[in-house]
C-alpha cells in the first residue's frame, strides 16, 4: 500500500536538499522563476590570466550542476504538489500502480519500469 505520508516526507528532505545545493550555486531569480548560477565569491582581486581562467571554469561547472539540478527540483516540486491525488503513484503512461520499490528510490517518478524511456 502506498505510504503516502512517508513519500511526501522523503519529497520534503530531497527538496531541501537540493534547495541548499543551488543556493550554494546560484539565485533564484524572482522575475522569470528560473535558477540563474553565480559565480563563486572570491577574497581577494584577480591577479593575472589563469585566476580569470579558473574563475570561469568554475562558473562553468556552477552553471552545468543548476542546469541539471532544475529538472529535478521541478520534479519533486510537482510530486509534492500531487502526493494526494488519487493519480499519484499511478504510471502516466499505462496507469498502472508504479512499483514500491522505485517510488522507494525516486518518490517523484511519474512512470512504472516499464515505462521507465518513456
């Protein structure tokens, strides 16, 4: 039977979690709603070519981890908004209930295994 209250607590942490990883990243920016990466803080002025050289990889990398962690916030933002409708936990693909088992390991999963490419 689906554990709705444990899989809306998992939900919560995971949401949290990934919050704290892209404030470390980026800013919410409040006109358009999207994640926008920040460049790491530094302490003292640039000195020559290859700080600004690192500087950028780092932004860089900044940038890529906020593209790859919107989509899975989205995900587990939309999970907590339908964690008490009746769809939830069905597979959007053949409607069938999803396995214990992968709504364990991902409560934000919108299809069953089989479905999994879909």
């Amino acid at each position: 039977m689906l554990d709705r209250k444990k899989i809306k607590e998992k939900l919560e942490k995971e949401r949290d979690v990934l919050l704290e990883q892209m404030k470390d990243m980026g800013k919410l920016n409040k006109e358009t709603g999207e994640w926008d990466a920040t460049p790491e803080e530094i302490e003292f002025p640039q000195s020559d070519e290859n700080d600004k050289a690192d500087r950028f990889e780092n932004f860089e990398a900044r940038s890529s981890m906020v593209k790859t962690l919107v989509p899975r916030l989205d995900n587990i933002l939309r999970a907590l908004k339908g964690v008490n409708r009746e769809s939830f936990g069905k597979c959007k693909v053949c409607g069938k209930d999803i396995e214990m088992a992968r709504l364990e390991a991902n409560p934000a999963a919108q299809t069953c295994k089989k479905h999994l490419e879909s």
